[in-house]
C-alpha cells in the first residue's frame, strides 16, 4: 500500500458505501487497520443497514440516516470495548453494509425430473422453473448464518441454497395436492403463493424474505408430450369414421382429376367405401368401438348389448335373448352378421338344452 492510500485511510472521517453493482448483497467498508476516527460520519442510505462487529461478535446496526459515531451512538460497541467515560482515539471496527433493497429476477428450476403420480396418468416425472425475488429483513440472521467474513458477498453465492430450498418444498406441494398435471397449467398464482407460504421460515432462518414467486413453466417428458399432442389431434378431428369418409371422398375426387395417376389407388378406397357402405347396411348400426379383452355384441330390439364371453353368451341363450337369428359382432368383423353364420356363436346353440317343454 503506497504512503497517499495509508494518509487517505488515517484521515478519513465518512463511512458510507455507493453500490455500482446490482447484485451485491454485503460489503464490507475497508479502511487501514479497521481503524474508524472518533467522531466520524456514518450515512447509510436508503435500501441499506450497517452493521458493526467488533473482534467477531456482533455490535451495533443502524438503518437509513447519517449519524456520529460517538458512545452515544455505539452503545453495544462502547460496552463491548469498555468506554465508560467516552473515547478520542479511533477504534478498531469491521463495518458491513448489507443492501436491503429487492433482488430480483432470480432462477429457480428442477434440476432433475420429480417423480409424482398423476391420477390420469399414472406416475410421471415434472420438470417446472420459475424466477422469484428476494431481500434482506434480518441483518443479523444473515451476517451469523450466511455471509461470515465474506467482504463482498453477491447473489450468485447463495441462489443455489436458495433454489434448492423452493424445489424441496415444490416438490412436497405436488405429492400432496394430487393435483393432476393437465391442471396445473391454470393455477400457476396459486402454487407460486402455496410455494412462498411453505418457504417463510426456511428463507426467515437465513434473515430472508421472498417478496414474490412465480411458476413459470411446468412440463411433461417429450414422449408423454407427443402423446398428448396425438390425444388433442383425436379430440380436434372430432367423429373419426366421419372424417375417414371426408378424407376417401377427397382421394376420390382427386384421382378423378387425374385418371391416369391412380386407378389402383381409387380401386382401394372405393372398396373401402364399400366395406363401410355394406357395415351400415347390416342391421342400420355402426360397429360399437372395440373393447379390450371383449367377445361379442348382441342386437336385442335394435339396442347393443355386451360384450359377453363364452359363458355370458350361453346365459343369453338360456335366457332366449340371444337366437340363431339374433345380429352378432366383435372387433375384427366388418358388419353385423347372425349367430347361426359366426363360429364361436353358432357352435354354442348345440351345447346349450332347449328350454324345458311347458307341462300339460
């Protein structure tokens, strides 16, 4: 250190800090040998808190005003050092301004997935981030718990804590609400409020306030995405033999615009349309969609009934609800056809006894 810094370090006589950074939380106002003069003028401006340590141990904390430092001013501090009857020489004291304003545009984001179970779709891995904003409300707490003896502490050396305590506690909000996924989308304010309201005293511990929390985004795998997507294309294309029909009537007129391009491929969808036509025309009833692990469907007085197994079919037999004459269907055939003419049915009237003959 050159001779005009040591003059410039023995001769000052304001303490105050001018923050030119955005991100600084703490600075330590450096002098040589931590020696401030009697009488000295501390300005602390507003957005900041001074806080005074004395060998390590915590001392006085002013708030926004300009004040001389004397034992009427230092009250801690002259206990601590023993001025009973005042002082002239200047004393020895660390002094941190710590900046109370608002930091904000701060991230916060999963790392990894977090695994929870969706009613709908059973369990998934979420994906959510979000910015939220911070301040400073206890000086102490956050000079004891956080900064230490950090003489220039930022923003940068306390958001990974920090995004770690949200998603913790993210994390606890989503297995406990059972809120499904799709629903999350439309309540994005209130899990930012839920999650603020969980983290008060995580972030109180640490002399910390989170002034506002926003989720921003939570998302889904790409494959559950991709899924989804198909799902709505379904949802949008509404009846889907209708849009079937729509789409073979285009091919159609198409292929008639170009006769020579696709006589093989008009063959195609004419028969398509057949299969269609000649379905409709079977008993006036569309194919009911197919059931998984279902047999058949039974015509009873124009109304679909079943599926019914093996055994079911039997008891409509017994029953009299079901006839050689009686309309079947099961997935993979193209129209409504009578018992007696479909295997696994017809084969099933030989094994079941006529009904009993009335008395008399």
């Amino acid at each position: 250190m050159g001779l005009f810094d040591k003059l410039r370090g023995e001769l000052i006589d304001i303490v105050e800090w001018l923050d030119e950074s955005r991100d600084t939380m703490v600075h330590r106002f450096d002098r040589m040998n931590n020696e401030i003069k009697n009488g000295a003028q501390l300005i602390v401006r507003e957005g900041q808190t001074a806080v005074f340590i004395d060998r390590g141990q915590l001392a006085d904390v002013f708030k926004p005003g300009q004040y001389t430092l004397d034992t009427k001013n230092l009250p801690i501090l002259s206990t601590i050092q023993g001025w009973k009857y005042g002082f002239e020489s200047p004393f020895k004291c660390e002094v941190y301004f710590i900046s109370t304003r608002q930091f904000t545009d701060l991230k916060w984001g999963t790392k990894n997935p977090i695994i929870a179970r969706d009613p709908e779709f059973g369990p998934v891995r979420l994906r959510a981030f979000g910015t939220y904003c911070v301040r400073v409300t206890g000086p102490e707490n956050f000079i004891r718990e956080i900064v230490g003896t950090d003489g220039s502490f930022t923003t940068d050396e306390i958001v990974e804590q920090l995004r770690n305590l949200i998603v913790s506690r993210f994390a606890d909000i989503v297995g406990e609400s059972k809120m499904p996924v799709l629903d999350m989308a439309g309540n994005y304010d209130e899990l930012g409020k839920f999650i603020s309201s969980r983290i008060v005293n995580d972030f109180e511990q640490y002399g910390l306030q989170v002034s506002k929390l926003l989720v921003e985004n939570i998302s889904l795998p790409p494959e559950v995405e991709a899924a989804l997507d198909k799902r709505t294309s379904m949802g949008v294309l509404g009846n889907l033999n209708a849009y079937t029909q729509y789409q073979a009537a285009t091919a159609m007129t198409d292929a008639a615009k170009n006769p020579g391009a696709g006589s093989a491929m008009g063959m195609g969808v004419g028969m398509m349309m057949a299969n269609q036509m000649g379905g409709v025309a079977a008993g006036s009833m569309a194919s009911p969609p197919p059931v998984p692990g279902a047999n058949f469907f039974v015509a009873v007085d124009g109304q679909q009934t079943g599926p019914f197994d093996a055994e079911a079919l039997k008891q409509q037999i017994k029953a009299g609800r079901l006839t050689r004459d009686s309309l079947v269907w099961k997935e993979g055939m193209a129209a409504w056809t009578p018992a007696s003419d479909v295997a696994g049915v017809s084969n099933l009237f030989g094994a079941v006894p006529p009904p009993i003959p009335p008395k008399g």
